[in-house]
C-alpha cells in the first residue's frame, strides 16, 4: 500500500508544484529538496562526495543527494530532464561497507524498490556499491564506484 500511495504522489506532483524548502544560492528548491546540480563534468563517486562536501553552504554540510522521500523524486528527475545534460546522476548511496545493506551518507537505509529501485536492482553485487540516478527514467541504479557521472549534492 506504501508504494501504491507514492506512486499516487508521483503522479499528482506531476502536475502540482509546490515547495516547502528555503534554499540559499547556489542550491534550488525542487520539491521539498534542496540540490545543486553539476551537469558539466562527470567524475567518480568519493570525487563527487568530495564536490559536493567542499560547497561553501553556511547552514548545513552539503553532501550527495539524498532522495528519501518518493514525493521528491519526480521532481528532481523533471528537474535534470528539463534543466541539465544528458546523462546519470550521483546520489549519496552506498553498500560499500556491507554488502546488500544499502543506505545514505546521512546513515539512514535506503528504500528498496518501487518506485525508487529500476526493475531487478540492486544487482551488481560487490562490484557496484555506489549508486546512480538513471538518466533519463530517474531511477535508482547500482554501479561502480569509478564509473564517472554528473553530481547531484543536497543539503
């Protein structure tokens, strides 16, 4: 039931824009979040953590984006479409430590599946620890961690 009801928010945000974050430049409220989008030069994941973490940003520690709330990821996926290159996105997700238990660089577990997870994912086992937003469906996706992608931070 869960998925079903953020499927149901997908689709009605969709349509509906709203915004409840309070960004200061150069992040841009998109949903509820707030991000800062690098389309214009792709690296490996600890290079786009490092990225992100060297923001100068005086209220919260910038970090890769964290995407924990289904209500912001139709947003920020019409938001990339719309406003950035081609191509996929860094997120603040891993499993390097253990493997199979995937969570955010806030510590807190990512959900599995539907609607965040492409079909049959996580699937790369020791060899794809880090994970990707996938261009242009905006899913989630495990990959290596050298591949080199564009970087989405959050605070």
């Amino acid at each position: 039931m869960a998925h079903f009801n953020c499927l149901l928010t997908i689709a009605v945000l969709s349509f509906v824009s709203t915004s409840d974050a309070t960004c200061k430049s150069p992040f841009q409220e998109v949903g509820s979040a707030c991000i800062y989008v690098n389309s214009e030069e792709k690296m490996n994941w600890s290079q786009a953590r490092d990225y992100c973490r060297a923001i100068d940003y005086s209220y919260d520690q910038p970090d890769l984006a964290v995407v924990n709330d289904c209500r912001d990821l139709n947003p920020i996926r019409q938001h990339l479409l719309l406003y950035h290159g081609v191509g996929d996105y860094w997120l603040g997700g891993y499993d390097i430590a253990q493997e199979g238990f995937w969570h955010w660089v806030n510590d807190q577990p990512i959900d599995m599946g539907i609607p965040f997870w492409v079909i049959n994912s996580p699937d790369g086992g020791s060899q794809e620890n880090c994970l990707r937003m996938m261009y242009p469906s905006g899913y989630f996706d495990d990959t290596g961690c050298m591949e080199e992608n564009y970087v989405l931070c959050s605070v």
